[in-house]
C-alpha cells in the first residue's frame, strides 16, 4: 500500500515511480503520479516515513466541517441566559448573554451554508431562545426597578408623624395606641418600634407594621405587652420608624 501524504514539489513530468527523496532524510520516494508518499527506501529498504505521517494529521482538511463548537455554545448560553434573564439586577447579564448567544448563532448558521461547520438545529435554538431570553430581560427590568423602590421606601419611609394617644397599664398589662400620619403623596407602609420604659429601664420592646397609609391620612399604631405588676410608672415610647421590609 502506498501513503500519499507528502506536499514538496513534484518532480518535473515524472512517471510513478520511485524517485530521489526531495526532503533529503532518504535515498528514493516514491511518486504516485499526483503527490510524493510516505513511502520511502534506504540502502534497499522500503520504510513509511513517519514524519510525513504527522505532518498530514496535522493539517486539516478544508473540505470537512471544522465542527459545531460555535452552535454548541449559541445553545448552552442561551438556555443560561434564559434562566437568569427575569431576575432582577441579573437580567443584564441575561441580555449579554443574550446577545452573545444570537451572534454565535447566526455565525454559526452562516458557517452552515457554507459547509464548513455542523450543528444547525443548535444554532437555530440558540438563536430563538437568545431572543426569548432578550424580551425576558424587559420583566427582569421590571421587577429590578420594583425591588429598588421597595428597599428605598424600606431605608426612607419618607415624611411622617407620629403621635401617641394613650398608654395604659392595666395590672402589668400595657397597652399602647398612637397614629402615624403620611404626609407623602403616594400611599406608605410603616414599620414602627415601640419602647416599653420603666424609669430608665427598658422592660419590652415591639415593632409594628402599618400598611397601605393614603396619603395626608392617619394609620393606627396599636402594640400591647405583659410587665410585671409592680412597676407602675411603665411609659411607651415610639423609637423609630422604618418601611416595610421588601
């Protein structure tokens, strides 16, 4: 059997057959009318030149698709990107990779048609998914901004008022009722911190949630708490007023 595999010149309007090697590492090569094998002789001994052999498994032939690395990864991004797009504050990285999943598959397709790469129906996923994957960076948009406005009403309840109508202590039995008034233009949740005090004493504390306050209308504040009997001078202070955890 004889390897065609060589590439140096060809010997000029020789038959097949044997020849000088053109390479120099052995005396004959042998010509097979269209290129120079790896079939070579020495002192009267044949042998396969193996270097020639390396040689051509490490060029590529141009006729085969290069492979479908460029569809594989159009597909795997995209599913990823897919998954986190509606997240909020990670939907920016669902729409690069949105985009990044698109352009490998279009590229990917373009290689397609010109036969020099596999894998159409993972490119053409790649590329649907990737655009689902963009619209549902909108919803991730959205749901960001609404996480942003609900941890800054939590950190900035805005403007307000309270005020502290009555605190009874009914045999260790305490009870507290005030209002918050909002004075904001848009509706308001609170969380309010009440202080139970004995003297300087702190003997309770407790936190209220007050929602959905109409703007420029009073919310109640109603916290009750069990102290012993014998402190009779028990006053209720509010300490603080947040919004209502996100």
């Amino acid at each position: 059997m004889v390897l065609a595999v060589t590439t140096h010149q060809p010997p000029n309007g020789a038959a097949p057959g044997w020849h000088p090697d053109p390479s120099g590492r052995f005396e004959f090569r042998y010509w097979n009318g269209e290129r120079w094998t790896a079939d070579v002789s020495l002192h009267g001994q044949r042998f396969i030149d193996q270097l020639e052999l390396l040689a051509a498994a490490s060029v590529a032939d141009p006729s085969r698709p290069v492979g479908r690395s460029a569809a594989v990864t159009s597909f795997v991004v995209a599913l990823s990107s897919f998954a986190v797009a509606w997240v909020p504050f990670l939907f920016v990285l669902g729409a690069i990779g949105a985009i990044t999943a698109c352009t490998f598959g279009v590229l990917s397709l373009s290689r397609i048609r010109r036969g020099s790469a596999t894998g159409r129906n993972l490119a053409v996923w790649g590329v649907v998914i990737s655009v689902l994957a963009a619209g549902l960076c909108v919803v991730g948009g959205v749901f960001t901004v609404a996480v942003v406005r609900e941890v800054s009403r939590y950190f900035d309840p805005g403007k307000y008022q309270t005020s502290v109508g009555t605190c009874s202590n009914n045999d260790g039995f305490v009870t507290l009722d005030a209002t918050i008034l909002n004075q904001e233009a848009t509706y308001r949740d609170y969380t309010v911190y009440v202080r139970y005090m004995a003297g300087a004493k702190v003997v309770d504390s407790d936190s209220v949630t007050v929602r959905r306050v109409a703007p420029l209308t009073k919310g109640t504040i109603h916290s009750t708490t069990f102290v012993d009997r014998a402190l009779t001078d028990v006053t209720c202070t509010i300490t603080d007023v947040e919004g209502v955890s996100p």
